[in-house]
C-alpha cells in the first residue's frame, strides 16, 4: 500500500513515516515545509490549504495519514488557526474522495473534549463521548473536521479514522518531566495526558489496518500521566467534584484509551519513566 503521510516534518509526522517504513508501506512523505533533518524518504512541499496541491500531493496513494495541521492553539491568530486547519482538512477530506483512496487517518486533537479545562470535566477518565466540548478556534477546527469526515465518508464509502492525539513528546521532552512534580495544577489544562510520538505513530499504523466502516474517533494518549502520583489523588486535589466512571488505579490515565484498544489494537508503548 502506497501512503501519503502530510505533515511529514512535524513530531507525529517523522514517527509515522518511520512506523510505516518499517512495516513495509510505500510512503509518500508531503509537508509545507522542508524537514529539518532529513527523513528516509523525499519530502514534497505543498500548501494544504489550496484544494489543488492538496489533490496533487495524494495522486498514486492509497491511503493518506494526515497530520498537516497549525498544532495549537495561541501560535497564530484564532481566526488564521481556524481557517487554515478548516480548510486544510476538508481539502485532504475531498481529495482522498476523488481518488477513491482505501483510508483516510487523520489527526483530531484531545482539545475537543474541552481543555483546558478552566470548566471541570462532566466525568473522569474522558472518552470518546465527552465531546465536542471546543473552548478555542483550535479545537473548534476539529470538531468542524470531525463532522466533514462524518459526511465524506458517508458519500464515498472510505472509512475515516480520526486520532484525538494527546500532547505529544518526543524522547528528549522527558527531561523536563520532573519539573512538573512539585505543581499539580502546572499540567492539569490536559488532566495530566501525553503521548509519545511513537505511539501516535502505531496508531496511525493501526488505524490504517483496522476492520472499521464510516467515520470513527479514538483517544491517543500514553497509558500512564505526566505525573508519578496516583491519578486517583491527582482527581481528589484539583477537580474534587468531578464523578469518577470507576475506580482510578496508579497513575492510569486520565484520557481513556480503552475505545482505541478494543478498536484498534492500540497499546502504547512509551512512559516517560522508562526515560527519566
């Protein structure tokens, strides 16, 4: 299978292009940048946010994993975010339409579930139907991508896999993981939830194989938080008042991954502990 992984510079990117490369797919590297450093295959350079680059970039695939994407919030103006990323992905969307493409996986973000939380959650761990809850035009982009993909998979027939991706760290990021032990409040915007740029990187690859029809969404988050406390006291600190779906055990984390589990297959691989 020949896939097309956008966004192929970026931290979930890189992964995802080495993931798949090590599984045997032929991959189709695009991004609107030229990578820092080099990746193992040529990176094509084109600007997602006009409909023909975007249809250019996915010819000859099979599939595409989209990550290309403003990754945050705060980095440009709300408006620059949410258009850019709108359109972006609804351009990705009626491309891989077009092309009768297999697969679309595509990154979603653990922001449409209501971070940063300056409002408690309804429950805790959040999954999947704690949604849409968008606090920012970020996340307002996805949950607007969110019912695109609905819709476009429903017309063409092509299954839709969106990965609502928790912050994602790279190895080097651990170092600074110690600092956040000594101020609890310091990382609740997330409910303490990460995930290792490799482990997106299997789910991209899962997503791509599982058995799924229509349009679906997963949490990706690593199985354990940022924190080396018990989540259960993590909870009883800081959002006191927030029902808990079932008894928390040590540091379990507080985006469920239990959907992308039984889905997917998806189990993660990486703590931070293993690396600090």
């Amino acid at each position: 299978m020949r896939v097309c992984v956008t966004g192929a510079s970026g931290k979930a990117g890189r992964a995802i292009v080495a993931e798949l490369l090590a599984s045997g797919y032929d991959v189709t590297a695009v991004d609107l940048q030229a990578p820092r450093s080099p990746l193992d295959v040529p990176v094509m350079q084109a600007d997602l946010v006009e409909y023909g680059q975007a249809v250019e970039a996915l010819a000859g695939a099979d599939a595409v994993v989209h990550m290309a994407n403003i990754p945050a919030p705060g980095l440009y103006t709300p408006a620059v975010i949410f258009q850019r990323n709108s359109v972006m992905n609804a351009n990705v969307f009626f491309a891989a339409a077009l092309h009768k493409l297999k697969r679309v996986v595509w990154a979603s973000s653990e922001t449409t579930l209501g971070l940063d939380f300056t409002e408690p959650p309804k429950y805790a761990p959040l999954d999947e139907d704690h949604y849409p809850y968008p606090t920012t035009t970020y996340s307002l982009s996805k949950v607007v991508s969110e019912t695109a993909a609905t819709h476009v998979a429903a017309w063409s027939g092509i299954p839709f896999v969106a990965l609502r991706i928790s912050n994602i760290m790279e190895p080097h990021d651990y170092a600074r993981f110690p600092s956040f032990q000594n101020n609890v409040r310091l990382r609740k915007w997330n409910l303490w939830s990460y995930v290792d740029a490799r482990d997106v990187a299997l789910a991209a690859r899962l997503g791509l194989e599982a058995d799924v029809v229509g349009a679906s969404s997963y949490i990706v988050a690593a199985a354990d938080t940022v924190m080396d406390r018990p989540s259960a006291d993590l909870m009883a600190e800081v959002f006191p008042d927030v029902r808990l779906t079932h008894e928390l055990k040590g540091r379990e984390s507080l985006m469920s991954i239990d959907k992308a589990r039984r889905v997917l297959g998806y189990e993660p691989k990486f703590s931070w502990e293993d690396l600090v």
